[in-house]
C-alpha cells in the first residue's frame, strides 16, 4: 500500500490511486487509514478520495490466512486485491495459492466486486481459472511474453508498470491492449527503483533522456509522468490525452462509470 510519503504525494497531487493491502493486518491499518484521510468506505459502493483502498491474501501469504481472516476487510473495499498465483516470487504451494485464490475469485464475483490478479509465473493457469468466474478483472504489471491474448479475450484490464520504456513484454501490452482497458502503476517507489536500475544495465541509459528520469525511483509523480509519456507515445497522442483516457479507464474498472 505504499509508505506514508507516497500515500501523502498522491493525496497532494490529486493521483487518484489503487492501494493494495495483501494481508490482514496491512487491510485493517489501511481502511484506518482511509477513515482518517475522509475515506467514505462504509458502503463500499460510495466513492471515496483519491486513494482507492483494496485488499486480498496475496499468493505469497496463501499458506498464512485464511479467506475468514481478511473477508471482513475485503467487504470494505470496493475491489479485491491483489489476489493470484506466483511460482516465481515465491514458494508456497501452489495448491494451496489455487484453494485460497478460487475462494476470492468466488467472494469478488458475489460480491460484484472487480478484482487485480497477480500472475507471476502462473498466467496461462489463471487465465483458464478465471473463465469459470466471469467479473471485471485488471491483470497487474503483465510482464510475461505469452498468453497476453487468453486475457484479452476475456476482455480484462492491464497496468504496465515503470519498466514499459525496456521491457518487450511489457511494451506488448501497452501496444496491443485496447486503449480503454489500461492502466499504469509504480507498485511502490522500491519497484520503481528496480526497475530503472534493470532498465540502465540493459539499454544503458535512461528511457527520456532527462535528468528527471533519474528522479522517478524517488517521486510517485516522477514515476507516473515517465510512464504515462512512454504510453502517450506508443498511443500517438499527447501526455493529456492519454492520462484523461487512462483516468477513465479507472473509473470503469472500479465500475463508477461515467457517473465519476
């Protein structure tokens, strides 16, 4: 869900943002949180600020909780996540992960909730699972080369995240998802690092030739702008017009709609 300082640049700079707590604990201080920062998630059909709280037991935590231990919190929030499976990242069981992931699936398209997948290593199994749970879906950083189409198909959304500028799976997806189905993210300032440390060792330079590039590991806004300028790009369309269509593609997902 982010460190303070990051909850607190979003909030200045008007991002309106997904923040994702993947255990119990993490969801009961982030809908604290929420409350304090005049959250409205009594019903959690209201709309609330700019800061969006979302819950699930992550697939790294599957073997920890239970779905009772975090279902009261999933009912606080108006989508569920991150939920999924991940043999890459982690090396719980990966049947336990399906168990704990089909209870979500189950709850979410009950509770006519959205839901964001993770999907590490485990895309082509999560694609034919949730076939049998029809819902909104946004897939989170898709980062695998293959099976982008099994998504597609069911008509899902995606995020690409700050690596979009060197990675080639990644830049598939902002190419060949529809325009009104993505989305973008940071993941968190440390993944931001990440991955423009990964990008500078691959192609050897920074991806928008500015100074300011090197500042996107240190800045949500920083981040978000160099990603949004790659996607505006690739879209052939200006900065603006892409994060207007991007912020609409929020609202849909969420299942706000024009009404936001």
């Amino acid at each position: 869900m982010g460190t303070k300082e990051e909850r607190g640049e979003r909030q200045k700079a008007g991002i309106i943002s997904l923040l994702c707590a993947v255990s119990p604990e993490e969801a009961k201080e982030l809908i604290i949180r929420s409350q304090g920062e005049h959250f409205q998630i009594q019903e959690s059909r209201q709309r609330p600020g700019y800061l969006i709280p979302t819950c699930g037991i992550h697939p790294w935590y599957a073997d920890r909780y239970q779905l009772r231990d975090m279902e009261q919190w999933m009912g606080l929030c108006p989508v569920i996540g991150e939920i999924g499976m991940d043999n890459v990242w982690c090396d719980v069981d990966l049947k336990i992960q399906e168990e704990r992931f089909r209870q979500q699936l189950k709850l979410a398209r009950g509770q006519n909730k959205p839901a964001i997948l993770h999907t590490k290593g485990q895309e082509k199994q999560i694609a034919e699972i949730i076939r049998t749970y029809p819902n909104r879906y946004l897939v989170h950083w898709y980062s695998c080369g293959f099976h982008l189409e099994d998504y597609l198909a069911q008509n899902c959304y995606f995020s690409v995240g700050p690596d979009v500028w060197w990675n080639p799976a990644v830049r598939q997806v902002a190419e060949k998802v529809p325009a009104n189905r993505l989305l973008i993210e940071t993941d968190g300032l440390s993944a931001v690092a990440w991955a423009y440390e990964e990008g500078v060792k691959i192609r050897g330079g920074n991806p928008l030739k500015t100074s300011k590039a090197r500042e996107k590991g240190e800045s949500v806004v920083s981040a978000l702008k160099s990603t949004l300028e790659i996607v505006a790009e690739i879209w052939r369309v200006t900065p603006w017009e892409a994060g207007r269509q991007i912020r609409e593609n929020l609202f849909h997902f969420i299942g706000w709609g024009d009404s936001c």
